[in-house]
C-alpha cells in the first residue's frame, strides 16, 4: 500500500485510459516500476519527475506530477535506442521492486545517448551503451552469466564449442556454430564491455532477452529496422 507515497523516476509508457484520464507506467528511484493512473497531462519521456502515489491495488493514484530540470533530448539512432530500453524495461522490470542498480544504469544510458557523437561508425558507441544497460538489468533480474564454468559446473575448455541455453548456462556444442571457450574465459578476464567483446555479449544477451521476451517481438527493434530501411 501506498498513502502519498512520492516517487522519483521517468515515464517509460503511457496511455490513454477513459476519457480524461492515463494510465502511466513509471520507473522510480525508491519502488522500480509503478503503474497508476492520472488525471494531470503525463511527463515527457526521458524527463526527470517526482510526483505522488497513493492505493492498495497494482494501479496506484498519481497526483502532483512535476517535472525536474530539462529533460534528455534523444535525436535519431538514440531516440530509438530509447524507445528500446523503456520497451524492455515495461516488459521485463516486475512491479514494485526496487532495482537501483538498473536505475542508476538507466541515467547513464540516457546521458550518454544524449551525447551520442553523430560521426559513430559501426554505431560501436551505441552498441557499447546498450550492452552496458542490458549487463545491469540482466545481472538485477537474476540473469547473470556465468563464463568460468558450464551448465554442470566445469571449467570451461578454450579449445571447446560451447552452447548457451539461457536460465542453464554453457553446455558443450559443435565447431562454427556456438562459442569458442577461449572467448568466454576472455570475458572473464575483461573488467567491462569494449569493442572486442560487444558483438559477443550482444549474441548472448540477445539469446536471453529472446526467452524471456517470448514470442511478441519489440516494437522498438521493428521501428529500428524499418527506419534502416527507407
């Protein structure tokens, strides 16, 4: 329950809800995501917000929303990539837990989206913020990799294939078709995400978001690809 509860976050999804009113899915500092409905115009996304929750049931009273200083302007690829992590984080994020670390990471993603440098070839540095995001949340949620060891608690060989089956772990696989053991145990030795290891995260990562994700695809992604495509 929450009586005049005041909340800190951003607005990662809102619609309308009857006539007058929103439904407002919000990503606080103190509780994670909050989900309420309200009567004010919703903030903008990507803009700081305090504002006040009050109910026992999953879809709380908002009130006294207020908007805090400017908000992160996101143009382009970064406006996308935007769009992807509240799309992920409304899907994945369970309501009413705290997940400060995620929190803290989302901030970081949108400041340094915000500063995205326009000249970013391969989109390296894009792909750099995203898989640090993905790394936190992932890591929060329960979903942190093991890459000493396989699914049956074995070094990993760095001469062997391994598989990836998510919620299980590495299990040996075939030659071309899964990943090089020497790669993982690199990752061990690695204190953070760089251009040599992105796109192998980006597999793994990808694997797990797929499961937990199910069938219904991001709509993000499809707005990405269409936008590719023009």
């Amino acid at each position: 329950m929450m009586r005049n509860q005041s909340l800190t976050g951003f607005a990662i999804h809102q619609r309308r809800y009857r006539e007058r009113s929103y439904i407002l899915h919000f990503f606080s500092e103190e509780f994670g995501r909050v989900d309420g409905v309200t009567r004010q115009q919703p903030p903008a996304l990507y803009h700081r917000t305090q504002l006040q929750a009050t109910g026992k049931s999953d879809l709380k009273n908002f009130s006294q929303i207020d908007v805090q200083g400017q908000p992160f302007f996101l143009q382009q690829k970064a406006l996308f990539a935007g769009f992807y992590l509240n799309e992920i984080l409304l899907r994945l994020m369970p309501p009413e837990e705290p997940m400060p670390e995620t929190y803290l990471a989302y901030q970081t993603a949108l400041e340094q989206l915000k500063n995205l440098a326009k000249d970013d070839p391969k989109d390296m540095q894009l792909k750099l913020i995203l898989r640090q995001f993905e790394q936190v949340f992932l890591q929060e949620l329960g979903y942190a990799i093991d890459f000493s060891q396989d699914a049956n608690g074995q070094d990993i060989a760095p001469t062997l294939y391994y598989q990836f089956i998510p919620q299980e772990g590495f299990v040996i696989g075939q030659y071309g078709q899964h990943f090089l053991g020497q790669d993982l145990l690199n990752l061990v030795q690695s204190e953070q995400i760089n251009s040599e290891n992105v796109h192998l995260l980006a597999k793994l990562y990808r694997l797990i978001l797929t499961e937990l994700l199910g069938n219904k695809p991001l709509k993000s992604r499809q707005l990405w690809v269409s936008q590719l495509q023009r």
